[in-house]
C-alpha cells in the first residue's frame, strides 16, 4: 500500500523543485558602491578529487593572459537554486588564477537572473557600463564570458543581457547585444 502513494509523491516533489529551480529571479542588487548583499559564494577552486557531496563543478570564463581568448576556471559550488547567480558572481569577483584576468568591472552587480524558454535573463547594474574598461577585445570577452558561463547550465541555450533592467545595444560601444546570444565557442582557449 505504502509504495502506491510513495512514488508519485516523489516524483511530484522533484518536478516542483526543477521547475521552481529552472525559474528562480533573485536580487543582489541592495547596498552601494559595489557592495552586495547577495549570499556569500561558497567556492573550492578547481579541485578534483575534493568534490564534496553537496557541491557541484560550474565553469567560469576569464580572459587569458594575452587578452585574446577565455579560459575556464572550475568551481565547486554548494548545490541551490542560485547557481546561476553564484556563477555571475564569481565572473564579476575575477579569477583565481593570477594567470587569468576578470572581464567584467568589479562594481557590477547582478540585479536578478531567470531562465524563461531556455533563455537567460541577466541584469546588471549600470556599473557593467559606467565603470567599463572600453576596447572591443575586452567587450568580446565579457559579453562572451557572461554567454560561455550560463551557458554551461543545461537549461540554458542563449542568453539575454539587461542593464537595469532594460535591453541596451552594447555594453562598451561594439557588440550587438539588443537580442538573446548564443555560446561562443571560438573565443574559448583549448587545453
């Protein structure tokens, strides 16, 4: 009798969550100056063989030491619904390896973040632009860390990115970002 009810159960249990997980907006966007009130990141720099039972690998991109390419940084991150948004904050933290250098300004923010229809909203704070290092090279990067990096996520196959909300045509003066993008893999360095 038990088992009748209990698999059902389960299963109803576990669609809620992937649905409510898939979906999930957040704010971080509270504080001043860069500051944020997100939750910390709790992260393991590329570790293997150290995998924690409640972590999971998410790739970051960074540019490569010669400002030509990105390369991925692992993390192991705690499992929750914010992974998405832990990622946004790791790219914008800058990497750990001192080989690799951060894409985006360090005051950027991540307002909130959803996937709808396999795209991902992200919004930034308007330091992504104020405080932006200018070049196209350097917007190539970030806009193709920020795609590479949600990408990664199985649940997301392009990318939609807002600055305070709304969609804008650049971020630095050169790349088109007015439409949802799709992952670049030409800019990634091969191992």
């Amino acid at each position: 009798m038990k088992a009748r009810w209990t698999r059902p159960v389960l299963w109803a249990i576990l669609a809620m969550l992937l649905v409510s997980g898939c979906t999930a907006v957040t704010d971080n966007a509270k504080g001043s100056r860069g500051k944020s009130d997100a939750p910390a990141v709790q992260t393991t720099f590329e570790s293997p063989g150290k995998e924690v039972s409640d972590t999971v690998p998410v790739k970051v991109y960074f540019g490569s030491h010669d400002a030509r390419q990105l390369e991925v940084e692992v993390h192991w991150l705690k499992k929750d619904d914010l992974l998405m948004q832990q990622a946004m904050i790791l790219l914008i933290k800058g990497p750990q390896n001192p080989k690799l250098w951060a894409v985006l300004p360090p005051a950027t923010r991540v307002k909130s973040l959803g996937v709808h229809g396999r795209i991902a909203q992200v919004d930034f704070s308007d330091e992504i632009v104020k405080h932006n290092p200018g070049g196209s090279s350097r917007e190539i990067l970030a806009v193709g860390a920020i795609v590479n990096t949600l990408t990664e996520f199985a649940t997301v196959e392009r990318v939609q990115i807002l600055v305070e909300g709304k969609k804008v045509n650049t971020l630095f003066g050169h790349v088109d970002i007015s439409e949802p993008l799709g992952r670049s893999v030409t800019i990634i360095k091969e191992k």
